[in-house]
C-alpha cells in the first residue's frame, strides 16, 4: 500500500491525437494511503479511463504515474499488483466461488494451506463463507459482485482497490447494503479505496473525499461538506445537491452584486477581491440557503411552480419586479430555485422578495470561484456531518 | 367452447407444415423402411423378409472395413479441425478492416460446391501437373494418391480440413465476441497468464459453439461422399471407401435395394444415437 500520484497525465484513445481527442487533459491528483475516495462525474467524463490508468489497464499518453515513489507508468497490472472491480460483476463460471477467490492468488504461485487461509478469511469478511463450495455461475449479481470484489481483497497488499461504478447491476435495497459493508471493509482494513460513480449520493456517502470531473478534467477535490458549501467550479455547484446550485449572471456594483436589477450585499472581502474583473461574472446560491420573505431586503421575485416532496418543498420562481413567467423583457428576470421546508407558506403566483445571506453567496469568474472568505467549513472535518439536505436529496438516478 | 375453437385453427396452421415435412422427410424414409424388410425379385414380385437384410448387412465384412474406416475419418478430422479451428479464431483481428478481409478469405472454401473442392485437391494433387503434387516430388518424397492408401488417406483429411475448418473457426469466432471486455480487464487485475485466459474465460465461453461444431462436423463428415468420390473413387482398393459410398455401390452399383435400405436406417439410427448421446453429455452441466 502506498500513496498513488498522477502527474500530468493526459490520454487519447486515439494513437496520434489531435488536440481535440483527450479524454483526459492535465490531471494531477495525491491519493492518500488509505483513503476512501470517489470520482464523480456524468457519465463520459473520463472517469473510468482514469482508473484504468491507474491501475494499469490503459497506458497514458503523456504522464507520470507514482505507487509511493515507484513509477508504475509502463507497469502491466499483475506487476503493479492493484484490485479492480468493473461495473458487470466478472467471476469464472467454471469456477467454485472458492476456485474464483483463490484465482489471483494461484497466478501468483501460492499454492496449499496459504491459499486456503486467506481465502477463508476473505469469505468470512464478505459473508460468503457458506458459499465456497458452490458454482459461482449460480450465484444472484449481488453475490456475484461481491466475489468480484473478494478477488480484490484477497490480496491483501494491493496498492489500491478500485471500484467502477460496482452498484450498477444492484438491486437497490442491496445497494445499501454493499456499500455498508464496502464502509466497514475500509475501516478495518484502510485499503485506498477508489470509487468512481456519476451518482452523487453514492459518491458523497461513500468517501472521505470526492473528486468531481468533467469532460476530462478535475474540478475540485474536496469533503462532500466542502463540495457543498463552496464549489471551485459552477460545474461542481451543479453537479453536487438537489436541485443544484442556482447560478445567476452579475455584476459587481459598490460592493455588492446586482443580479436581475437588484443589489445583494457581500462580504467586503469577496466584493473587492471581484471588483474588476474581466471575465463573465456569476453569483452562486444554494436553493436551500435562499431566505423567503426576509426581514429587510431582498430581490423581488415571483413564484412560478412548487413541487412538494413531501419532506421538503422546491419552488422555481422568476427574479425582478413585476416579472411573469413568459415575460422576460431585458434578460433582467432569471430563473431560480428555492429548497424549503414542508409546509412553508408558498404557492405558484405569488410574489414575494428572496433573500441572499452574504456568507452563502459564492462568485465565480468564467465558472472558477472566486475566493473571497476563508472556506466555511474545513476540509478536515468529519465525513458524517455531510449537509443532511445533500443525502436525503440525493435522488442517486 | 372458446379454447377449443381456438386449437382447431392451429391446426389448419401447423397442417401444410406436417404435409412438406411428411413429403420431405417421413414418406421418403417409410419408402426405405419399406425396401428394407423385402425381397424385391421384379417390379411386382416382392417378398416379405423381415429383419434378414438387417442381420446379412451387419455381418457384412466389407461394410465393417467401412465403418472402421469412416469412424476413423471423422475422428481424425475433428481431431485436427476443432483445434486448428480455435486457434485460428483466437489469431483472428476482432474489429476493423482486417476483421472483415479474414472473414471473407475464410468463408470462401465454405462456399465451393462439395465435387469442386474434389476436383480442385485432384488436381492440386497431380503429381505431374498439381502445384502440391510436383512440388512434394520437387522436394524428393514420394506421393502419389492414386496408388499409395496412406497418401490418398492424407489427401482426403488435408482436403476436409481446408474446406471445413474454416467453419469451426467462424463458430469459435462468434462465441469469442460474445465475450464481453470485462473479462479480459478482470483476468489481467487478476494476473492470469495467456494461457489462464484461455483455459478459464475463452474455452467455457467457447462451449456452447463446439458443441454446435463438433455435431456438425461429425454429421457432416460421417455422411461424406462427393470429394473422396471425385478424388480417389474411394481407392485405391477400398482404402477411402467410405459409408455413404458403400452405400452408393450397393444400391445403385449393386441394384441391392432391400440391404442397401436396411443398411440406410442403420447409418441413420447411428448418427442420430451418435449425436443424441454428445449433445445430452455435453449440455448436461449446464442444465444441473
């Protein structure tokens, strides 16, 4: 086991690549040992081509990659000696359950009682001891996945063990289940666990840090709480939450942000270090820290539609006075989503003024953040406090 | 009332089904049964004989010199066709234009008619004028078909296994596409070596098409006739003669139809006790 560093790494599938066939352009990630990670993105973002890379099926094109200080890059998988589990669980139909677990290790030359013990050991650890005996062509997909992954454990000086999105022949009630147990594994074991998922439940339940990627690039590497609280990307603000975050063109007016012909105050830090820049401006605001009917100020806005979802409500409304739902005289009227709690006194018609609290108003330039205020939370805080609102939204398509 | 309706109308559809079978295959095959347990004498002078062509058939000497030699015919050929035919398959390029030219290139023997693939390997043969025949002189060994048993023996199973191994190849070919990438990801994580690869992934994954293949090869090559008939006329002696052509003299050589008949529903009962018995070894596993 070992810390995992990619450098620069870019790949093509193409043998002579232009500069529009990347898959992957100039990514560069630490993977702690003993970490449980995620990579998040929708789906063809190069995910599942970064884990190949690490784990040695695919050769980068340009780049480096480190097991520890070991370069590994033109290592073949069997020298790096890493586990991988693919999305279709892969077992050897001709195989008993126990012939399967023991594969990896008889390609390694391990032959008797040594096979026998860690074999068992794993089986006892994933619950298939009573199935040893039986032909793993038997077995349910759930089971099947799991001696995918007991061929991973059964190693038990594997690097890293990666997962490609491993849940997706589950049935959902066994989901949960796998993923528990996949939590419990890495606590007594501190495998790196890798995981990759475009399902942003799966990620932020699962990993002490999630990368999120898109279209071939790393957006952020951050805590699920962090991702939620402050996205470096719009991208990010998007992708993580239910609805994602609201992002509204602006522009920057005597320390203070104008959006849809209304001010919203911001922290004087965050103001000055935007004043003045070039590139397109937006303002970023989670649907859940949008204040209905605020004390004093405010933007105008109008209610458009509210959907209730039993444990909350989401409200999808128009900015700007006097502005309704087809008309949109100036660009001034921008759509906005609004998370409120049940029973919360809104209905579609309804005009009323929303309320942007300056601490949670993000800016960002061309979809980068713009970093104003010390982050909000620390990215060494403990994964089980992930924003309770992120979870049960989290609708995990 | 509505349900029974309803079987009568299948009837009328499964009806002209039953009717080109019966004249395809039941009625012709009763005309044997037919011949077989009769004497014909002249056109209207038959005699029941019972099973005496069956025994006489049996007791034959020269029809178990046959049999031998068919049995070892379509075991050699399978012997050399199932594997050369996997590890073509395996060599294949599995996409682009290479995939295709290859395919195409294999499935031409498949598609020359049976006495053109016999007159081609007579000719080829030749050792005066074929490009094989005269170069294996060219090279000091001695061949000649015509007059050396092991020679026209080498031949004929040289000329099956061109003309068929490409189909074995084809069959092992489509299984092995049907296996997904995973597979081989998982194999190389798992760090099997080539041959685990094969042992474990392609050949279970390969079971179902040679089982497909070898009866097809088998039926196919137990009933051969036409290439050897073209090639060596079943000699020298009776050296290539096999069943279907000791069948042939005897039914039209010999206008001994009731023997000749008899002998018919034996050849038939064996290949399908033949194929019956794989098929139910092989697919058992699978069912348990």
């Amino acid at each position: 086991m070992a810390e995992i560093t990619l450098k620069s790494i870019a790949h093509s599938y193409s043998a002579s690549p232009g500069s529009g066939d990347y898959v992957l352009r100039d990514v560069d990630l630490k993977w702690r040992d003993g970490g449980a990670y995620a990579l998040l993105g929708p789906s063809g973002c190069g995910k599942t081509t970064l884990l190949n890379l690490m784990s040695g099926l695919l050769r980068p094109t340009r780049g480096q990659i480190l097991y520890g200080d070991r370069d590994v890059t033109d290592l073949d998988p069997r020298a790096r000696n890493i586990a991988q589990v693919f999305q279709f669980p892969v077992i050897y139909n001709t195989f008993t359950v126990f012939e399967n677990l023991a594969f990896p290790l008889r390609n390694r030359g391990m032959r008797g009682s040594d096979v026998t013990r860690r074999v068992e050991r794993v089986a006892e650890m994933l619950e298939l001891g009573s199935l040893l005996k039986q032909d793993a062509s038997d077995l349910t997909a759930d089971t099947k996945q799991l001696v995918s992954l007991g061929r991973g454990l059964v190693r038990d000086d594997v690097a890293a063990i990666l997962f490609d999105e491993p849940l997706t022949v589950i049935d959902p009630h066994r989901k949960w289940t796998l993923r528990r147990k996949l939590r419990e594994i890495h606590r007594e074991f501190r495998h790196t666990l890798v995981y990759v998922t475009h399902d942003q439940t799966e990620a932020l339940t699962f990993a002490d840090e999630v990368v999120v990627m898109h279209e071939g690039r790393v957006l952020q590497q951050a805590t699920p709480e962090e991702l939620f609280a402050n996205p470096a990307h719009t991208y990010v603000g998007y992708f993580i939450g239910s609805p994602g975050m609201n992002v509204l063109p602006c522009r920057i007016e005597d320390g203070g942000a104008v959006i849809a012909g209304h001010r919203v105050p911001l922290p004087a830090e965050l103001a000055a270090r935007a004043a003045g820049r070039a590139g397109t401006l937006e303002l970023g605001i989670r649907p859940e820290h949008l204040v209905l009917g605020p004390p004093e100020g405010g933007v105008p806005a109008t209610i458009v539609f509210v959907e209730d979802h039993g444990r909350f409500q989401i409200a999808s409304a128009t900015l700007g006075e006097g502005a309704t739902k087809d008309a949109a005289p100036d660009g001034a009227k921008a759509a906005i989503k609004l998370k409120l709690p049940p029973g919360a006194p809104v209905a579609a018609g309804q005009t009323c003024r929303l309320g942007l609290p300056p601490e949670r108003v993000r800016l960002y330039e061309d979809g980068r953040a713009i970093l104003g205020t010390s982050p909000a939370t620390t990215p060494t805080t403990s994964p089980a406090t992930t924003p309770a609102t992120t979870t049960a939204a989290g609708t995990g398509d | 009332m509505v349900s029974k309706r309803k079987n009568n109308r299948a009837w009328l559809l499964v009806t002209p089904m039953v009717v080109m079978v019966a004249f395809s295959a039941i009625v012709p095959l009763m005309t044997v049964v037919n011949y077989s347990v009769q004497d014909i004498l002249g056109p209207e002078m038959r005699v029941f004989v019972g099973f005496e062509w069956f025994r006489k058939v049996l007791r034959d000497p020269e029809l178990h010199g046959a049999f031998l030699r068919q049995l070892l015919f379509s075991f050699a050929i399978l012997a050399v066709q199932l594997p050369l035919g996997i590890g073509i398959s395996l060599l294949m390029p599995r996409q682009g234009w290479r995939s295709s030219a290859t395919l195409v290139v294999l499935s031409l023997p498949l598609l020359i008619p049976w006495n053109v693939v016999g007159t081609m390997w007579q000719i080829f043969c030749r050792a005066d004028i074929g490009a094989a025949g005269a170069a294996l002189h060219g090279m000091g060994i001695s061949y000649n078909y015509t007059a050396n048993p092991v020679d026209a023996w080498l031949t004929v199973v040289v000329m099956d296994v061109w003309h068929w191994t490409p189909l074995v190849a084809l069959l092992c070919f489509s299984g092995l596409r049907a296996i997904p990438d995973a597979y081989y990801l998982a194999a190389r994580i798992d760090g099997a070596s080539p041959w685990a690869v094969f042992r474990y992934i392609q050949l279970p994954k390969l079971k179902n098409v040679l089982v497909i293949a070898v009866l097809l090869r088998f039926m196919d090559s137990f009933m051969i006739y036409t290439e050897p008939f073209v090639l060596t006329g079943g000699g020298p002696g009776n050296s290539t003669t096999f069943l279907s052509q000791f069948l042939t003299r005897l039914a039209v050589g010999q206008f001994d139809l009731g023997p000749a008949a008899a002998f018919s529903l034996i050849y038939f009962l064996f290949i399908l006790l033949f194929c019956y018995v794989f098929r139910v070894i092989m697919t058992r596993p699978d069912e348990g």
